[in-house]
C-alpha cells in the first residue's frame, strides 16, 4: 500500500512535475525538506540521515525525507551544484502563522551548474559559464554566457576545420553546463568531451529552443550593443543567433537573473568585446513572474 498523500505531499508532488529534472528543496517552516527519490538521492550525496514522515507505520507505506536548515541551504545548494545537479526552491509565499488551510508555495529560483549568482557559490577568480551549441549540416553555432558577471561572447564554425575549433574554444572556456540542440547532442563524441573531460553538465535543449525566428527577434531586444556594432565582416552567420540568446536568456531568466546587454564576438580565439556590462539579481516577486514569462515556451 502507498503512503498517504495529503494536501501537502499533493502540492509537493505537483511542484516535482513540474520540474522532474531539478532536486526539489521544499519549505516547510524552518527547514527546506526533500521527499521521496530526492531524499535518497540528496541523503547519499551530502550523507545527511534519510527519516520518514510515517515512522509508526510499515516500511512500504513511508515516505522517505531529509531536510536541511533553511538559513544554511545555500552551503549544501552548492554542493549539489558541484556535483553537477539542478536544485529547484520552493518557498513559502505567504506567512504560515496567517495562511487559511494549505501555505502558498511557488517555484522562486532554479539554480545549475551554470546559472549560480549567490557569491558563496563561486569559485573565486575564476569564470562560471554555461554555453549552448547548435549543430547542423551547415556548421556550427557556439555560445558563451557567465550569467554572475554578464559577459556573454559568441561565435560560428563551418569547414573541415570546425571540430577542432570547437572542442578548442570548449577546452577555453571550460564552461559548467551545456545545452545542445539535438543535432548537437547527438554527437556522441562531444558529448563525452563535455561530461568527462570538462566536467560540464549537458542537456539536450532539442531544437523548438533553438528556433532562428525566436532567437533572432530575442537578441536584437536583448543585446542594447546593437548587432549592428559589430565590426565589418563578422562571421556572424544565422548559426550564432539561436545558442547566443534563445536557450542560455532562457535559463537565466528561469534562475531569476538580469542578463546581459552586449555581448563580445570571438574572432580567431579572441573576444572583440562591444561593450562592457554585468549583471544584476532581481527580488523574489520579480523571480516568480518572469519564471511565468521566459523568452520561449
């Protein structure tokens, strides 16, 4: 027989469909608690002690949990994002004491690998970046975004040549996470560059998330440098439009961050930087609406 699921293992479990890929931190007064799958998962990794909330029924019938102090998640948050794993917060939106039945709790914040802000997170002196990659039979599109400072640098490879540049451009930035379309993922050999020599974090974004209409309109609003600043003869080529705006804004708008509004075009293995700019974090309030309102669906 399964446990019982109350209204607020309900709630919980809505919150972890909505976000199946992400270890769901979830407030309950002062601790934020992990049920089920996550809750061995987040034990075994951190060794924190796996309870149950039925401890006086049979085994089959208890739900696993573990919890962590929520004045103190930040230090065990990095440690999942060091290993590589996404961590969804939910928080409580209304004060428990004057709440009328179920606490309010909504999704403020999704932090990766490479969409980390919070100082404590970050390796000091060193780059956090998270990149997109768009493959296909015309070339490949390649793009660097550290959200925490707000450089953003893009570029394109076509020709024989292009395998190489890419895997060299990838082993310069050495960035945390990946998102690939699915031409890109498909590549199993940079796949394995990624995740075992670089130690990055992928994702297959698939290809709606790459759509050149989207990304195009998306970076002329975003970038205030102007394409148009960009120096005469740029390979920008359609190719850099899709990994440069739609998937890694994407992302950072979900992590509730301001990103950037220049970017620099790397040429030759150099950035030509248009404009210097960094990024800004943004209130809870502000994080729950644009978690509703990201670039594409």
């Amino acid at each position: 027989m399964p446990p019982e699921t109350t209204p607020m293992m309900q709630q919980y479990l809505r919150m972890k469909e909505l976000h199946p890929d992400c270890i769901l931190f979830f407030r309950l007064g002062d601790f934020y608690e992990m049920f089920n799958e996550d809750a061995k998962l987040v034990s075994k990794e951190l060794e924190l002690t796996l309870t149950s909330r039925d401890q006086g029924k049979p085994e089959a019938q208890r739900t696993p949990m573990c919890g962590v102090p929520y004045h103190s998640a930040d230090a065990y948050i990095a440690r999942l994002i060091a290993k590589g794993y996404k961590v969804a917060i939910c928080e409580q939106m209304e004060d428990p004491a004057l709440a009328k039945g179920l606490v309010d709790r909504d999704i403020i914040r999704i932090i990766t690998p490479g969409t980390v802000m919070t100082s404590s997170m970050l390796e000091e002196g060193r780059n956090n970046f998270i990149c997109a990659v768009y493959r296909d039979s015309a070339g490949t599109g390649l793009c660097f975004c550290d959200i925490s400072t707000g450089e953003c640098s893009v570029t394109s490879f076509t020709g024989p040549e292009a395998d190489e540049h890419l895997y060299n451009e990838l082993g310069r930035f050495t960035p945390r996470e990946a998102m690939l379309s699915d031409g890109a993922y498909s590549d199993g050999a940079l796949v394995d560059f990624l995740v075992k020599r670089l130690d990055c974090r992928c994702e297959n974004g698939g290809e709606a998330r790459f759509r050149l209409d989207a990304a195009r309109t998306a970076a002329e609003k975003q970038f205030s440098a102007g394409l148009d600043a960009l120096p005469a003869g740029a390979p920008v080529v359609d190719l850099i439009y899709a990994p440069a705006e739609t998937e890694l804004l994407r992302r950072a708008r979900e992590g509730g961050h301001q990103t950037a509004n220049g970017f620099g075009l790397l040429v030759n293995q150099a950035v030509l930087s248009l404009e210097h700019f960094t990024g800004t974090a943004i209130d809870a309030a502000e994080m729950k609406r644009r978690l509703a309102d990201v670039l594409l669906p």
